[in-house]
C-alpha cells in the first residue's frame, strides 16, 4: 500500500498549481519520452519488468483487495447493477490470472524487430518489412480494474508507453494494480513513463487525450459501453481501434449435436454474463425445433437466465417473456438472451448481418457444408464453429492477454495483442542504386 500512496501522492504533487490541461501534456511528455526509450529496450528488460510487476501483485494481493473493497462499497452505494459489479470485483483467483497474464506475456516471442517479409529487386535493392511499435497508446475503459494490468503489460512488451484512463468507479483498484506495474518498472530500470494512469476522476481528462496530447498519442483504444465508444470515435483526433458492444450470436442449425448444443448455448451465455463474449441471442433452425428448442429454453431458464423469444419459443414455454423489437440488437451483459426460429442457416446469417456487432458468433451443427457457409458469410471479428463465443479472448487465442475485441477492419480486428499494437517500417539495404 505505501507504493500505491506514494502514486498518488506523486500525482497530487503533480498536479498542484498547475491546471489539468498542463498536467495532461506532462503525462503525454513523459510518455513520448519513455516510448523512445522503450522501442530500442532489450526484450529481456521488457520481460524482468513483466516479471517483477506479477510478482509485486502476488506481494500485494491484500492492498489490491482492500482497495477493491472501497470500489465496491462506492458502487453499491451508487446503486450499480450486479453485472456491473461483476466486471469491477476482484478475488485472489483474479489477481492470480493478471499475474499468470503478465508472466504469459513475458513469455510470448519479441515482436519487435521481426522481418514480416523481405524480397530483392531486379536492381540488387534488397527490401524488408519490419515491425515496429506504434508509439504511445491511450486507453480508455470502464469498471474492469484487470485491464490495467493487461493494457500496460500488452504496450510495454510492444514497445509501446501507455496512457491509461480507468474509470472513476475502479480508481482505487486500478491505483494499487499500477503500483505494481511501476514496481515492475523500478526493478528493470524502464522509466516510469512507460505505463502512465492519469491521476483524476475528471472526464475532461478524456477529451485532452482525445485531443492527442499535442502529438503524444499515437493511438486511442476505448474498452468500454456504446456511450464510450461512440464519444472516442466522434472526437477523437487521433487514430482509434474501435471496440464495439458483443452482440454474440449462436445459431443452432438442424443437424447440430442435441447435447453438444445444449451444452455449448450454456456456457456461451452464462460462464460469464458480463464479458464482450457472452452470447445475447440464441437462433434456432426450424428444422431443429421440435426436439432442440424446448430443450435450450429449459436449460437456459434452469440455470437463472431470462429467456425473451419471439411467438414460436413463447409457445413452448409459458416462462419466456416475449421479445420485442429492441431486444435483437441488444448487449444485455446480464442473465438474459434473445431466442429466435429461423429458416436454416442462410436467415441466421441475415439476421446476424442486421442486428449483429460484428464481434463474435458460432454455429453448432455437425453438416460442415452449412459450417463452412456460417463461417464464411458471418462478417463478423470472430466466428467460431462448435465451439462457445467466451472463447473470444486474447488469452484463450494464445496472445497472453488482450486490450479489447477491434471490431472494425483497419490494421486490427479481434483480439488486439502484441502483433496489432505494432506497425512496420520498410528497410531498404542498397549497393550504391540510382534511379534513372
């Protein structure tokens, strides 16, 4: 606890007398200098630093959970949702997995330096794209404290400093995940302007970083709700991953597995009902009704899920409630899911095209034939065949953690790890050329 008040005294001092748009381009600073330093840093320095913070929050388990215990009493006395205050609680088993997360990523190959491709010309010049970091990264999120942990690990293995601005509902868990990382930091040598967390609560902070900082940030990604997003993507003047709303689909086709099915529909919505993955609407193939439908609806309504389906679900289940209009497109993040019968694969895949938020959908079925179509035609960030939309993880990829979902098309898309937080210049090696 005393690192995590010493961060805080730091930023106290920091920011007296002076106001917060000079205290904002000091963080930016600091950043552009340390993302200098940073981009030429041996990866076994990069790897001690990650090795260090893991440790210190295994040290500081304690401090982290009582600070956590203050979000949650704040929350609960703001009157928070239960799944609201499902992303932002932690326990031992989830400081646990950000440790293993920062020692996964020590352990993940440098991607710096790597040559993408390299090819010679007809005049001798011998040409190679290599990869290179992007520089200072901001990012901006809500509630979910391990996120700290994952972004700042994620940029500094990448090269990459880091602006973090958690929200106001996690200061004080996210404060004492910080001190670790700094620890980390002190104990490689790495200049604490690698991984920065922005000192205040004001949302005005958001707009300086939006603003770039004077040319700091290179990079914005927001993790966070619709509002969030929305706001980064309308201001921001500086180059944004955009990570949309999961609204994650599983479509069960008429030759699916009964027990396959059934089983997969569970855990894609109730394993976690608050992360981007969770499965929000469930489409039933006709063809698969009659024996499958009753079946999904029981056992989602047996675990506690509210199941809202159209006229052909409600008449199998007195329990459902009907679905209205706004419930297709909707992120529920809750105990509950959208169930729809649909005309075989070809309507699925309509459906998932209109409502859908291109993050993450699965179909369960055993003809690959209608597999291979879904996986095709879903233009989505992530499709997955039998198996559950929670799988959309960088950790679970094998990417050692993540910072969001990237559901747009540009440089990243899915899980944004190592490899997406970098660029590439091209190096060009020559024996004396001129052009004619």
């Amino acid at each position: 606890m005393r690192r995590v008040q010493k961060i805080a005294s730091a930023a106290a001092a920091d920011n007296a007398g002076t106001d917060l748009a000079s205290s904002m381009l000091a963080i930016g600073r600091r950043a552009r200098d340390a993302a200098t330093a940073l981009a030429h840093a041996a990866s076994d320095t990069k790897n001690a630093a990650l090795m260090a913070a893991a440790e210190a929050l295994r040290k500081d388990e304690n401090d982290i959970l009582k600070a956590n215990a203050a979000d949650l009493e704040a929350a609960r006395a703001n009157g928070a949702r239960d799944s609201f205050l499902e992303r932002l609680i932690l326990d031992p088993a989830r400081i646990g997995a950000m440790a293993r997360g920062l020692e996964d990523i020590a352990a993940l190959p440098d991607p710096l330096g790597e040559t993408i491709a390299r090819w010679e010309r007809p005049n001798g010049l011998k040409i190679a794209r290599v990869r290179v970091p992007l520089g200072v990264i901001g990012i901006i999120y809500e509630s979910r404290p391990n996120v700290t942990a994952d972004a700042g690990a994620l940029c500094l293995k990448s090269g990459n400093a880091a602006i973090l601005r958690g929200g106001s509902e996690s200061i004080r868990s996210s404060t004492a995940i910080m001190s670790c990382l700094h620890a980390g930091l002190d104990a490689a040598g790495l200049p604490a302007g690698a991984i920065q967390m922005v000192p205040t609560t004001d949302r005005a902070a958001v707009g300086h970083m939006l603003s770039g900082l004077a040319g700091a940030i290179d990079l914005i990604v927001p993790r966070g709700g619709k509002g969030l997003v929305a706001r980064v993507q309308d201001e921001a003047r500086v180059p944004v991953f955009a990570h949309l709303e999961g609204v994650c689909h599983v479509y069960v086709d008429g030759s699916a597995d009964p027990d396959m099915a059934r089983a997969v529909t569970l855990n894609a919505k109730m394993r976690r009902t608050s992360i981007c993955g969770a499965a929000e609407t469930l489409l039933v193939d006709r063809a698969a009704a009659a024996t499958l439908l009753g079946p999904l609806v029981a056992g989602l309504r047996g675990a506690g899920c509210e199941v809202r389906g159209d006229r052909e679900v409600c008449a199998i289940d007195a329990g459902v409630v009907p679905a209205r209009a706004s419930d297709w497109p909707r992120e529920y993040e809750d105990a509950i899911i959208a169930v729809k019968v649909v005309d075989g694969v070809d309507e699925a895949i309509d459906h998932i095209a209109r409502y859908g938020s291109s993050h993450t959908d699965a179909i369960i079925a055993q003809d690959t034939a209608v597999a291979e179509r879904f996986l095709a035609r879903v233009d989505s960030a992530i499709v997955l065949h039998n198996a559950s939309t929670q799988f959309a993880d960088g950790g679970e990829f094998g990417m050692g953690a993540e910072i969001g979902i990237a559901t747009g098309k540009l440089h990243a898309r899915g899980p944004v790890g190592l490899e997406q937080l970098t660029s590439f210049k091209y190096v060009v090696r020559g024996s004396g050329q001129t052009r004619p």
